[in-house]
C-alpha cells in the first residue's frame, strides 16, 4: 500500500494474494472499459493468486483510492527480459481528473510518475539502473494528445492491437467470441522515465517495445504478419 497525505491518495496493489479490493478494481474497469470486459477474470486470478517471480511479466494492478473513495486504476508490468515496463490500463473518473497534486500537476500525472517510480524499483531488483522507458497502446487521438503533454513520444509504425493473449485464452469461457475479434487500429510510444531519458528514434529501443509487446505479452510468433510488419517499418 502506498500513502499519500498531501492528495488524500491511498494506492493498493491488487496482485500476488492481495484481493480485498478487487471488486472495486474490477468495477471501474468495467465502467471505464466496457469494450475490454473479457478481461476481467484475469484481473481477479492476478489478485487472488499468489505471483510466480519467475515469469517475464511483473504486474501491477494499483486501484487508486482519495478521501476513501475508488477514483481510478492503473496496470502496468515490468517484462524483465527487456527491461521496459508497459501500462495497459489506466483510467480515472471525470471528477478525479481534476485534482492538482501539486502546483501544475493534474493528479493522472502524479499518478503516471509514481507507477514510473515502481519501474525503476523493479529494474533495480532486477539489476538495471532503470527501464528502458514505459511504452503504451494509445487508441484515441485526444488520449495521445494528453499523454504528450506528460512526455509520450509516438513512433512512426502503423500498429494494430491484438485481440487477446494466450493468458485470456486459457481463462476464458468465449474462446470462439475471441477467435472472431478483429486487430485493432492503435498508436504506440512510450513515456520517457524522469532521470532516464531515451532516443525515440533509435531503432533497436522501438524494436524492443514492439517485441516486447506483440513477443512477449501477445505472444505472436516472430514471423506473424504483424510483427514482421511493424518490424520493417521501423526508421533505420
């Protein structure tokens, strides 16, 4: 659990066991990503089950909570392979969004800093300085517009979302649901870590995030249509 007096924030980390308020995760989830719903089941076996350290994707499902109240969430992992930390989830209702944390600092920038800082605890347990960055998918434009403004840098690719992962898959009740999901059209990029800046135009940095992404996470075989796509479209 992390405190934080001065906004009135109270984090908890719903993964490895720790579910008590899973239900409140998995609500706002809902109500904010409607279209992901089929996820949900995995959120809930990440929180009640007990983490297995020696796989590639270290979560972190932190429901946000001020003055007693669920605002928001935000998952994100730590792939340890190629040490780049990835957000998939955040969301934060309309009246949080609001909130300074600070002089000119909105609260969903506060909260994107410090899940920054929990990357870097995770690269120095895995004996890095720090991770590479925190790559994203981006699906709308006004999303990206914001997430530029805290340091996001697109890459130039045409990039498609998956529509599940094996991990969905093997929790799942609509496997044939899943099979005629289509990909879907994103922006992809990543936040700079304070401290640790990277070059967005150096080719290997942007292979990693793509391969860190559809490799690793989706799992796609490297020779998938998609990956050998995004993989030639990368600036030499």
């Amino acid at each position: 659990m992390l405190v934080f007096p001065e906004v009135g924030l109270v984090i908890h980390d719903l993964v490895d066991g720790n579910s008590r308020y899973i239900d409140d995760y998995l609500k706002i989830y809902e109500n904010l990503f409607p279209q992901y719903i089929r996820y949900l089941p995995l959120m809930r076996q990440r929180a009640e089950k007990k983490a297995d350290r020696s796989v590639n994707e270290r979560w972190h499902q932190w429901l946000l909570v001020m003055n007693d109240n669920p605002v928001g969430i935000i998952g994100f992992l730590y792939n340890q392979k190629r040490n780049v930390g990835l957000l998939m989830d955040f969301a934060i209702y309309p009246e949080a969004r609001k909130v300074h944390a600070g002089e000119n600092v909105l609260f969903s920038e506060f909260v994107l800093k410090h899940s920054m800082q929990q990357l870097l605890e995770d690269a120095n347990e895995n004996r890095f300085t720090a991770p590479v960055c925190l790559a994203a998918e981006v699906e709308h434009p006004a999303l990206l517009k914001k997430y530029e403004e805290y340091g996001y840098v697109k890459f130039p690719v045409e990039y498609f979302e998956p529509p599940s992962t094996p991990e969905l898959e093997k929790v799942g009740d609509k496997i044939r649901e899943l099979g005629k999901m289509d990909f879907g059209r994103m922006y992809i990029g990543a936040f700079q870590i304070p401290g640790h800046p990277f070059d967005p135009k150096d080719s290997k940095i942007i292979k990693t995030i793509l391969l860190a992404f559809l490799e690793d996470h989706y799992q796609l075989p490297f020779d998938h249509w998609l990956v050998q796509k995004v993989i030639h479209e990368i600036p030499v």
